[in-house]
C-alpha cells in the first residue's frame, strides 16, 4: 500500500518501500513500520539523501512479467543492445510467442536489426533478438534455457545480454505469459557519508534510502555450491571478514572442499566459492565485474541489497536471506518432513525406521538443488534414542571442534554421525567415518583440570598416537579423559545433554549427533 505522508513527516525507503515517519525517528522506528526483514545484530545500511545519486549509468534492466521478474545485464558494445537500450519500453506487453526445451521467446514486435542464417551459439541464459522468416517486423526477444545452437534470424553482433537473476521462473513461463514492464536499473554513486551500523538507535533523515538484508537467488547449476553457500550462512549472516574496493568474503567455511560448477562472469553481485588454492572455501560477492575464473565457481546472484554490500565494513554480519532455501531434512520427525515438502509439492519416500518417534539422519538426494529438481527426496529414520543433542564449547576449544564438525558433517548437515568403535565399563569411544585427523590439527587445547565430568565429549589431541578418537564416560574420572587418555591428551569438546541414550547402545551402532544451540544448560 501506498504510504500517505503528512505534513512534518519524513519519507525515508526501507528496502525500496517507502514509509512515513515522525520526525526524529530512529533506524528501529523504521524497521518496526516497514516491517522490514532484520536479524538482531546485523549491519544496516543507509544512504542519505544527497549521498546518493543515480548517476545515469545503467548497470541492469528488470524484466516484470506475469511469472515474476528477471533481471538482464548488457554485454558489451553492439547494435542490438544500442536497440534493446533504446527501445526497451516498446516490449512491455509482448506475450511468450513460444517456448521449447532450449528457449523462450517474447514478440513479435518491430525492431531495427539486419536478421541473417547464421547458426548461433548459445550458453544458458543468453538474450539474442531474432527475427522470424528474416522478418526485421516479426522480431522476438529469445532467452537461451540450455546451451544449445540454432538459426533465429539473429544480427550479426549475436548475443546482447544474459540473464543474470530470476533465472528460476524462465523455465516456468509460457504460453499466456506476458511482459508486464521492465525498468532500467541505475547505478547509486555514493558522493559523500554513508553509515552501515548495527544501531537501531541511530536518527534517520527525510529522504534517506535504507537496506536491512541481502537477498541470494541460488544458480541451480551449483548444487554443491548452493550447499556450501547454505552451510556458510545457516544462521542467516554472512560474516564480513574482509573488505576490498571489488568484493566482501566471508572466511568461516576456508579450508573446505567445495566442486567446481559453474564458470560465469562474476558480475557486480555474483556469489562464488574459491574452489582451488590457499583460499579454498571462502566464499565472495563482487562489488563490481570481474572475468569468470577457473578457480571459482559462481553459485548464485544478489537480487537483493548490493548497496548494502557496498556500504558493509570488516568484521560486519549481514542478514542474508536465499532463494530457494535450503531443504535440509535431517533431525525432523517424518511428519514435520511431510508439511515442509508438502508446500513445495515434493514427495517423500520414507526408508529405514519409520514410526511416531523416529527421526531423519539422511536425505537422498543430499542437494537442495537436487531435490527441487527430482521433485522427490528420500528420508532414512533411526528411532529418537539414537539422536544425542550435543552442547559444544566453541569458545574453550574452537581448534578441535573445527576438527570435530568436518570430521562428523556438522559443518554441512544438521545431524552428524558417530560410529561406536568400542565401549568398556561406562566409556563409549568413537570414530568419525572421515579421517579429519589427518588435515586437521588437534592441538593440546581446554585439557581436563582435577577430573572429566560425567557426560562430557573429549577428543585426543596430538600428544597422542591415537589422536582424532572421540569418546564420553558416563561416570566421573578424576585420572582419565573420555577417550581413555591421560588429561594432556584429552581436549573437552562439549557435553552430551542426554547421555541416559547411550546405554541402550553397543559396539558396531551409530550415535547420530544434533547440536543444540540454546543458551548454555
């Protein structure tokens, strides 16, 4: 709805949604009436109102249509982008002429082109005009859905534009589907101060531009990507390490594997992971364009909050919100499984324990991108005395629980999984699948003082031969840690909040890990 402004109030915009104020209101008063997405603790930035300026440049177009929007970028100098800039509002109102498995096209509308019978070449998501029978009067705009090659009657100079966000609805439009308008998108020069605070207390001004959080579309040919991304930002922030004149990253995930997927131009708002080298797993979005790189995989694009990007500072939380979200099944019960993916118009298929108490610990497939796109996802249920809520102490011994998570998943997955390797009298001693030992350091670190605590999770560190083991007792030790060792080769990693389930647990099962994240118990 339309703000109504009256007089002595001040228009400020909270997320391109303009709102009426009283004077002297604060960056909370604006959230509260915009009712604008925000996550406590996360960085907000505001434009005044002659910092920012739109300078003329266009950097993007936005294509609404009946479907929802996508977004086009130009590529490069050439006489059908001089067309498409030129005439861009003459298409507003074209339908889908038609569709097929590799394209989609608007028209016809008249265009200023010399059509010819060249085969043209094109990647996923390239727009290219093209003019039926040679016909300049009979042109269409034509978006590519795969890689593929045809005779469009497409000019000489080929390929104008690229879709670069949005891109999960091309596939869904057709027949009937129209063009609603497209607006081109201006460039902000910022020409004086700016504040990216963390304040809600801080007064706004009449005319101020506001952005709480950024917005993700994840590219669907990323799906490992996507799942890195999403175990980068599972708390809803990205985490502003480092700050440089063309993009942020966000460290926390550096170090870790991620698959090369997706060789893109990593254009202003691009999201890709370093795939290769020291700075493996760190994830960046660009500030401006930038060539695609063999060492890092786009896996996705801003449609929401650059100039937040822009604005944001070293050692900043941005709120981060994705589309699609993640589909991560792993610790609900089957029938919160079912309402979850019941909105989404997926089927599950359920394996393994399936009754009232039970709960997933593995999804097939693993991708959300996978899932989406199968339409189907397989769940495996163990009852609820094999899942374990762990409370971890990230500030005693963040080295080890690095070791700890990658060794078990929990870096990636909700629930981890630990194999009993063998228990004696009230000690149960594990041994994660993947052998992180051996690129993790495990050193001496928040080792036993006087005795272990029964319940507690200690890990054997390096002073150890037999370090990386994983290990509870369930009674009090004044002279060994969980795992069996001597205190100096025992970190305390955590505490298992319910340790009555082990006891029905014996050599050979698995302890299926859950960590909680509440206040400290």
């Amino acid at each position: 709805m339309e703000a109504v402004f009256l007089s002595g109030e001040i228009s400020v915009e909270v997320n391109d949604n303009r709102v009426a104020l009283p004077p002297g209101s604060t960056l909370g008063d604006a959230i509260k009436v915009s009712e604008a997405p925000y996550r406590e603790g996360t960085a907000i930035g505001i434009l005044k109102k002659d910092e920012g300026r739109k300078s003329g440049a266009i950097i993007d177009y936005v294509v609404k249509t009946s479907k929802g929007d996508f977004r086009i970028e130009l590529e490069g100098d050439s006489s059908s982008a001089d067309v498409w800039a030129d005439n861009f509002n003459e298409y507003e109102g074209t339908k889908v002429r038609w569709d097929s498995r590799d394209a989609v096209a608007f028209g016809p509308f008249k265009a200023d082109i010399v059509p010819t019978h060249s085969l043209l070449s094109l990647n996923k998501y390239d727009v290219v005009f093209g003019a039926g029978g040679l016909d300049p009067d009979n042109t269409h705009m034509i978006i590519a859905l795969e890689d593929h090659s045809s005779e469009y009657g497409t000019p000489e100079d080929g390929i104008f534009g690229k879709v670069v966000s949005g891109i999960n609805i091309l596939s869904e439009l057709g027949s009937g589907d129209s063009i609603i308008n497209i607006e081109p998108v201006l460039e902000w020069v910022e020409t004086g101060e700016h504040i990216c605070t963390t304040d809600l207390n801080t007064v706004i001004e009449d005319g101020s531009r506001i952005f709480t959080y950024i917005e993700v579309e994840i590219h669907p040919e990323a799906p490992e990507g996507a799942e890195h991304f999403f175990a980068l930002t599972r708390d809803g922030t990205f985490d502003v390490e480092f700050v440089s004149s063309s993009f942020i990253s966000d460290h926390s995930l550096h170090g870790e594997m991620c698959k090369f997927e997706n060789f893109d131009p990593r254009t202003r708002g691009s999201v890709w992971v370093r795939t290769v080298g020291y700075g493996t797993g760190k994830v960046f979005i660009a500030k401006d364009d930038r060539p695609a790189s063999i060492m890092h995989s786009v896996v996705g694009h801003l449609s929401h909050g650059i100039e937040l990007v822009q604005m944001a500072e070293a050692d900043q939380k941005l709120m981060v919100k994705t589309s699609p979200e993640p589909i991560w099944l792993l610790g609900l019960s089957f029938k919160e499984a079912e309402e979850k993916l019941s909105a989404l118009g997926i089927e599950l298929v359920k394996q393994g324990y399936t009754e009232d108490d039970a709960v997933i610990v593995e999804q097939k497939p693993a991708h959300s991108i996978d899932v989406l796109k199968e339409g189907k996802v397989e769940a495996v249920g163990v009852p609820d005395s094999k899942l374990v809520s762990v409370k971890l102490y990230d500030e005693l011994a963040p080295k080890t629980l690095d070791f700890f998570r990658h060794a078990i998943d929990l870096q990636f997955k909700p629930v981890g999984a630990l194999p009993i390797m063998m228990t004696y009298e009230n000690t149960y001693i594990f041994k994660a699948e993947k052998a992180a030992e051996k690129y993790k350091e495990i050193l001496p670190e928040n080792v036993p003082q006087g005795k272990v605590v029964a319940g507690e999770l200690g890990v054997t560190n390096q002073a150890a031969k037999r370090h990386g083991m994983v290990g509870v007792k369930l009674e009090d030790d004044d002279m060994f840690g969980p795992t069996g060792e001597k205190f100096t080769s025992t970190n305390i990693i955590g505490r298992i909040l319910e340790p009555e389930k082990l006891k029905g647990m014996k050599d050979g099962d698995v302890m299926y890990v859950i960590e909680d994240t509440g206040s400290d118990q």
